[in-house]
C-alpha cells in the first residue's frame, strides 16, 4: 500500500508540507507546515473525500491534546451522490503540533 504522504505528494507536489500518518485517530496525518496549516488539513479532506465519491458538508473542528501532540480532528457528513438524507460521517485526524506551537 503506498502511504499517503506519497499519494499527496503525487497530486499536491513534492513540496507538499506533511509526514507521516493516515488521518486515522492514532496515527493523524502530520502537517509540517508552520504557518498555514488549517488550509492543507482542509485541502487534503477535501481530496479524500472527492476520491471517496460522497457529497459532502463540513460539521466540525475539535483540537485534541494526545500526548503533548496537538491532533485537529475535522468532521464531515456524507451521503452517497444524489441520495437525500446525510448517512454517514467522516472523520479525519490530523497532527498540527509543529504550526500550533509557533511563537
């Protein structure tokens, strides 16, 4: 399986800013990028989700404290295409310790 880093990298470019990770709740994506972190954890759940052919609706943001790390979770709704009601929620985890701990 090609880890997911090489697989943004692939379609973002080879400056992307992340590390290691699967979005999953132990093992967030990590965001190298100090300053404009928000905008690659958005840009990359969008990504996935277009891949995963859902429609889908941004719920929510919650910052965890894992082990001194600083996790951002972003929750989405979805739905198969064309289907009427939001059956499904997508979760996805991402390590923003090196940006939110900039001074």
């Amino acid at each position: 399986m090609v880890p997911l880093k090489d697989v943004l990298k692939a379609r973002f470019g080879d400056d992307f800013p992340v590390g290691s990770g699967s979005m999953k709740r132990d093992d967030p994506l990590v965001i190298t990028e100090q300053r404009d972190y928000v905008s690659v954890e958005y840009g990359v759940a969008k990504f996935m989700l277009e891949n995963m052919g859902v429609e889908f609706e941004f719920e929510q943001q919650r910052v965890h404290d894992y082990d001194g790390r600083v996790v951002d979770e972003l929750v989405y709704a979805a739905k198969e295409l064309g289907e009427p009601d939001w059956t499904q929620t997508r979760r996805f985890f991402f390590d923003i310790t090196t940006g939110f701990n900039r001074k």
